[in-house]
C-alpha cells in the first residue's frame, strides 16, 4: 500500500540500530554546527524575517520578475529556454547537446536535475555524464539517487567509499583513508574536466535586475567545469530568483550557515556573460512551481533555498535515512513538495513526521513546514488517497470519541479487557506493543472518580 | 480570584491516568479557583485532525463548545491537547469557539501567566528530567526553542524550580521530539520506537530518576519503553510533582 511506503522502508533502515544511531549522530552534529553559527550573528531572526519577506514578494510578482530577468540574461548573450516540466526540460538540454554532436559531458551538483531524473533520461540518449560533485559522484558510482540535498552520500561509511572507489577507481583496497579516497576522486575528476565540452550547472540564486546567477559550492567543480567547457547549461526552478544584487547579501549570509554550519561556501560562482567563443544557457523549468503558487496554503513551500536545514533537524530524517522517502527531495521539504507533483505516489510522506515543528524553526526563509504538513494531510484523506483499514479505524474512533455514553461504555469495556485479558491487547498484531508495554489500565476513569468523589460530595453539580 | 476553571482533560488522562487529572484539579483548586469538570467531554479531535480526518471532527468539536462555553478559562494538563483547540476549534457557534480559542490554557502557562503563581509547597527531592513536548514547546512556546536565536525562558523550568530538593538534570538534546506523535506512534512504529528509546537513553545517561512533562501522550510512549527496558525510571506528569498526591 502506498501509505505505507515511507513506514516500510524506515522499518527496513531500522533493522541495523548501530547504524541509524550514526546517521542520527552525523546530521545531529551538522544541525549543532548550525546552531553554532546562527548564534554567531545577532541578527540571525531579522534575517530569516528579511530572506522570507524578499521570497514572498518574489512569488507574487514571479511573472515580472522572470520576463526580467530573460530580458537582461538575454541582453548578456545567454540562451534562454523555458521547459513546462521534467520532459521538456530534459529534452532541451538532450537537443543542446545534439545540435553539438557531443555524447559526453560533466554535471555539478543540482537538484533541480534530480528531480527531473536528467540523468537516466541522458543515459537512454546515449550521452554519458560524470556527476562532478564528490558526494554525488559516490552515489552515482554506487547507482543510487543522493540521499540527502546537500550531503548526497551521508548514508555511506568512509570504508564503504574505499570499497567502491577500490573497484570503480583502482583505489587500494582496504584504505578508507578520506585524503586519499579525495585525491583519487579529484584526479579522475580532472581527467572529465579537460575533456568533457559541456558542462551542466544548478543555480541557487538568479539576480532579475542583472541576468546573473550564482552557483554555490564548496568543491569548485560547477567552476571546473563551466570554466573548461565550451557550453555551459544552467539549469534552475523558476522560483529561484531574486530582485536584486543586494539581496544576496541576505540570502548568502544564511544559506550555508543554515546547511553546513559554514559562514559561506567556499565558491559562491556569479555567472553573467559567457566567455569568448562560450555558448551559456539557462533553462528556467516550472515542473509544477505554478500549480504549487496557486495553491494558497502550499505556495510558500517555494521560498525553499535547498539548504536542508529542515532534513538535518527532523528527529524522523536521521532515523530513516533519506531513502526512505522516495523522492529526489527528501526530508520534510521533500514531503510538502513531492505530494504536489504526484499526490498518489506521495501519499504516505505527509504522515512521515510527528509534526515537532522543528523544521519551521530552522528554516531560513521561514517556511512552515510543519503546518503544511498537516494541511497536505487533509487534503490526501479527502482525495481519497488513504487505505481502506485506516480510513475505517479513524471513522470509528471518531464516532466513539463524538458520542460521550459510547465513549466512557467503550473506555470502561477497553480498561477492563487490559485488566483482565492484557493478552487480548498486548501481542504482536498490536504495533504499540512490539517494542513497549502498553499503559496499565487504570480501574476508574476520572469521570467516575470525580462523580462519586466530587459531585457526590455537592462540590460541583454540573 | 474568583473566577471559574473549566477543567478539560485529555481522553486518555481520563482513562489511563485519572491521577493526573485529580492532580491537576486539587492544584488548581488550591489556588484558590473554582474548579468544574463538565463530565459529559471526551475529546478534543486532534487524533482524527492530526490523521488527515479533521473533516470529521464536527461532533468533537460542537460537544466541546457545549461543555465549556461557559468558563472564564479552560485549563488542561496537556500542551497538545490545547494546541489543537486554540488553532483548530470550530463550532456551528463560530463566535463562540473563537472565544474559546482564547481563553483555553494548558496548565503551566495558566500557573505562570494568568494565576502568576511565586511559590508552591511541593517536595519532590529527586533528579527529573524535562522532557520538552514539541506541541507545548514549539506550539504554545511554553518555553524557548534551540533552533530559535532568542533569550532561554522556561514555564514549566519554572514552576520545577519552586519544588523543594527537585534537581532537573541537563541533556545532551533538550528539545528533541520523543516520537510520539499521535498515530504516527503506530503508523510509523519503527522510527516512533527509535526516536523514543534515544530520548530515554538520554535521560538515563544523565541519571534522571524520573522523566517529566507536560504531555501524558509522550510520557505514555516513553513509559511503555522504559518498561519494556525493564527500567527503574519512572515518568510522572509536571502536575503530580507539583501537587503530589499520596
């Protein structure tokens, strides 16, 4: 059942508890090197406060703001391509690489292409591409999606990495020594760079005052490869941009300190004009960012800057492991985007979180998550996609708890079965009772302890 | 202050833990208010609400409306529990579940800012820890949050500090969701287990003898896994610290 789908897999993820309890340790590390570097700046609220205000107003005027910014990247001599969704998408950058006759090329890290499953579509086409990107590089060796936005490979153990670059890069075997392990990576990286002709980047912030874009990394390798290559492709969401030059002042100064813990990253990458004899384009692809704007309870979703603040907060994220959750975008942005490209598909990622609401509060564009969590929920159940057993157990709880003399009948009757036959409520078929005991049940209610000890008394009579 | 309390208690207070409730109760009385539990409630809805069905919450919803549409304040000894009032009462009689929206309190920010209590005669000489309840926490802001950049404050810190002898002990992670989460408890077993079984072995590591809150529903989980474990720990809710009853 496709409710089921994110319980199942966590499950599976939970089958080895050493080895959650190192995922949970590393991202938890993360988040408190986040926290360290939100308090090294006073004004840290008053910049989520500012970063949210700026996105809010960008979403209003996205139309203005995106004619702008095609006018001015034009005017800079950059190729613009606008793509409905993941298949238009895909297919112009296929068509770009036609109309070059090339079959090879480097990509550094985007999610945007993720989503848009880029790389299994090129892989049809027969074009081969190198994920540049260290962590995404593994897990493109490895054959598996990233499981994380920002640290693709969290979920692999530095020997595992030694492993798979022993087989896939000749590394020695046994040495999971990361100097070494980066060294071999970034020589055979350096092989595609000089050979390879075009080069795909994400982009994290568009400027539509001045058609520029800036590419964040802490590698250099979306500057390698845009540098090296005669054509640069930049791929981005439509809801990435920003008015002004000067916004990123806000935007910089909170994305990597809310991602890594880092005050920046290390190359923050402005692309304005391609170099003589470079060919640059940009396509802006919307893949459902419109229908998610114009629904008035999910459009602040697309504030979201990718910086998986949210994914290393959540209690549930690093005890599931971003596998778990199906998507390109994991985590509990994932799950308040995902339902709206394919709510039958995503169904379960909605309930996937205890509502904690401590994704919200990390949130630099401060988007409420965890609201919108609870508001997909709703909207899942009233679309009907819930199971059959669920949706019966939920109607019945409802009727007993709407009806006060059923209720206290069936809490008297329940406490009584526990009593006298815990056996009938403390087994297996019962998910609360694999992993803890059940609550002692308690032979009077307070109702009841109230009505002989207090009204009885005279203290209340209501 | 004479003013009167409707008492709501949470359904599975009500039919799990009623001495939590007759804590509650006596505590309130002895600040001098008049208490009243309309014993025809049952519950407020955020289990339907919190699994996609709060369309049915209608009959919930219209018999809380009737039960305390009356009171100068609703008090309850559960954070969630009045969070999902506050930000999800509605009622055939809008204006008056609006009205209930603002004056339903969960009980330390009742103690603290409306009854503003300076001293309680409570012993309770153990080392406790404080488990954080996410909705009390992060909803009601009952006390200050880690991610935030903000000055600490704490109501139910507070109201612990006034208890003769009781330690509260530090913890590695202070505010970190239990995993309770209403159905996820069950829908999501797996994780619900983990996260609670790190919050307890977080409090064991710190040498709590007891883990207290503000929320019954997290303390039940983390009960049923403190008794799996065979532990010694016990839980008890911040209102039976407060108000020990023998």
């Amino acid at each position: 059942m496709k409710e089921l789908a994110h319980a199942a897999l966590s499950a599976r993820f939970n089958e080895d508890e050493p080895r959650v309890d190192w995922h949970d340790e590393t991202l938890w590390w993360v988040r408190q090197k986040r926290d360290k570097m939100a308090r090294s700046i006073p004004e840290w609220e008053e910049l989520r406060e500012g970063a949210s205000q700026v996105k809010e107003h960008v979403l209003s005027h996205l139309s203005e703001y995106l004619e702008m910014f095609e006018e001015e990247a034009i005017k800079n001599g950059v190729r613009v391509h606008w793509a409905a969704d993941a298949a238009e998408h895909n297919a112009i950058v296929a068509g770009i690489l036609k109309g070059h006759g090339i079959d090879r090329m480097v990509k550094s890290k985007s999610m945007l292409t993720e989503e848009c499953h880029l790389n299994d579509y090129l892989k049809e086409q027969g074009v081969d591409v190198v994920d540049s990107d260290l962590g995404e590089r593994i897990v493109q060796l490895a054959g598996e999606p990233p499981s994380h936005i920002v640290l693709p490979c969290i979920h692999w153990k530095k020997e595992e990495i030694g492993e798979l670059f022993h087989k896939h890069l000749g590394t020695p075997k046994g040495n999971a020594d990361p100097q070494l392990l980066t060294h071999a990576a970034r020589l055979s990286l350096r092989k595609e760079f000089l050979t390879r002709k075009v080069a795909i980047t994400g982009v994290n912030f568009a400027v539509a005052e001045t058609g520029e874009f800036v590419v964040c990394t802490n590698e250099g390798n979306a500057d390698m490869g845009a540098h090296l290559a005669d054509v640069h492709i930049a791929c981005m969401g439509i809801e990435k941009l920003i008015p002004e030059r000067v916004h990123l002042g806000i935007f910089l100064r909170l994305l990597t300190r809310s991602a890594t813990g880092q005050p920046i990253t290390t190359y923050s990458s402005h692309f304005r004009r391609p170099r003589k004899g470079q060919e640059m384009h940009i396509v802006l692809v919307d893949n459902g960012r419109s229908t998610q704007l114009g629904k008035a309870d999910f459009r602040s979703s697309l504030k979201c800057i990718r910086c998986a603040a949210c994914m290393n907060t959540c209690p549930v994220y690093r005890r599931s492991g971003g596998h778990s959750y199906h998507t390109a975008i994991a985590g509990p942005i994932g799950s308040i985007l995902a339902p709206n490209l394919d709510m039958e598909k995503f169904a379960d990622l909605p309930f996937a979180s205890t509502l904690c609401g401590s994704c919200s509060n990390v949130c630099p564009v401060k988007i409420d998550i965890h609201v919108q969590l609870y508001k997909w929920r709703q909207v899942i159940v009233q679309k009907g996609y819930v199971g059959a057993a669920k949706k019966i157990g939920i109607e019945t709880m409802n009727y007993t708890l709407s009806h006060p003399w059923f209720y206290r009948m069936a809490g008297k009757a329940g406490r009584w079965v526990m009593r006298v036959m815990p056996f009938a409520v403390s087994n297996k078929l019962n998910p609360w009772y694999r992993q803890r005991e059940m609550p002692r049940a308690a032979k009077t209610s307070f109702t009841d302890w109230y009505k002989a000890n207090k009204q009885a008394a005279g203290d209340n009579k209501r | 202050m004479n003013k009167t309390v409707g008492l709501f208690i949470p359904c599975y207070i009500d039919q799990f833990y009623p001495k939590v409730a007759i804590a509650t109760l006596q505590l309130l009385e002895k600040q001098g208010l008049t208490v009243v539990y309309p014993t025809n409630q049952t519950c407020c809805g955020q289990p339907m609400a919190n699994s996609g069905f709060e369309h049915l919450t209608g009959g919930c919803n219209e018999l809380f409306v009737e039960n305390f549409a009356d009171f100068d304040y609703i008090v309850c000894p559960s954070g969630s529990c009045t969070l999902h009032i506050k930000e999800h009462l509605h009622s055939r009689e809008e204006q008056e579940a609006k009205d209930i929206r603002k004056r339903v309190y969960e009980l330390t920010e009742f103690l603290t800012d409306i009854v503003k209590i300076e001293r309680l005669e409570a012993s309770f000489p153990h080392r406790v820890g404080m488990h954080q309840s996410c909705h009390g926490q992060r909803g009601l802001h009952l006390s200050q949050m880690t991610e935030l950049v903000a000055p600490p404050f704490s109501k139910p810190g507070k109201l612990l500090s006034m208890v003769k002898g009781l330690e509260v002990v530090e913890l590695d992670r202070s505010d970190e969701c239990c995993g309770f989460g209403g159905t996820f408890c069950v829908a999501e077993e797996a994780v619900s287990v983990k996260m609670g079984k790190d919050r307890v072995t977080d409090h064991l590591k710190h040498g709590a003898e007891f883990i207290t809150g503000v929320d019954m529903s997290c303390l039940m989980h983390l009960e049923g896994i403190l008794r799996r474990q065979k532990s010694a720990v016990q839980i008890k809710h911040i209102a039976e610290i407060l108000n020990p009853v023998g």
